[in-house]
C-alpha cells in the first residue's frame, strides 16, 4: 500500500495539432498529483504532498524535463523545471478546474507562451 494513496500520475500526450493530426505520444507529461474522487487536483492534499508531485515533460527527440507541480499565489498550477537557473514555468490553464479523467483535455502554456491542448490517457494509483 502506498504511503500516499491519494497520488496519481497523469500522463497528458499532446492531442491533435496541424503538426501532428493524429496527436502524438511522443509529446507529453507525466505528473504526480493528488486528486480528489471527482478528479480535481486536491490543494490542501498538495501541501502535505509537495515534494511527491513531480513532473517529467517529454517532447520528441528534445532531452527529457523533470521538475514539480506548483501552486502559484492566486491559486493557478505549473510546473516548475529550473530550479536554479531563469527558465519560465509551463501554466495549466485552468488546471484547478479541469478533472484529470481519461479522455479529459487539458491546455498547458509552455515556457514561450504557446498554449497547446493536451488528452489524459491515464491515470493511475502511485
């Protein structure tokens, strides 16, 4: 049994694009979050949690990012590479509002501001 049994991980792949029409899984995040029964990220269970919700963002041939899920003042999420250096985060648009159910979509804006719409394909038990 997990120590968090609240935790998730989500992988997001990037749904269709004109780049790529049918969607690619070769685009994407893994995250590790914890959710409530309706699917909505739990904040007060993040707290407790933080260090356990990480990131990986996976793009293409493009060398893997692994980082964590952050909750801004204002109450929005990101996720948050560089821990040293002056990297801009990627936002979850709305992310406090979507459910992260298979077959959900999500829109993530990446660190040059475009925003791109991602399918949850799973979820799963950490």
């Amino acid at each position: 049994m997990s120590d968090f049994p609240v935790l998730k991980k989500i992988r997001l792949n990037l749904a269709r694009t004109k780049e790529y029409p049918q969607g690619s899984a070769r685009h994407g995040y893994e995250f590790t979050a914890p959710l409530d029964d309706t699917g909505h990220i739990d904040a007060g269970l993040w707290k407790k949690t933080r260090d356990q919700c990480r990131v990986r963002r996976f793009w293409g041939s493009e060398e893997e990012e692994v980082g964590h899920l952050i909750h801004r003042p204002g109450g929005s999420w990101a996720f948050h590479y560089d821990i040293d250096g002056d990297d801009d985060d990627e936002a979850g648009y709305r992310f406090g509002a979507h459910a992260f159910s298979p077959g959900e979509y999500v829109s993530i804006k990446d660190e040059d501001g475009e925003l791109h719409t991602f399918q949850v394909v799973t979820v799963q038990s950490v």
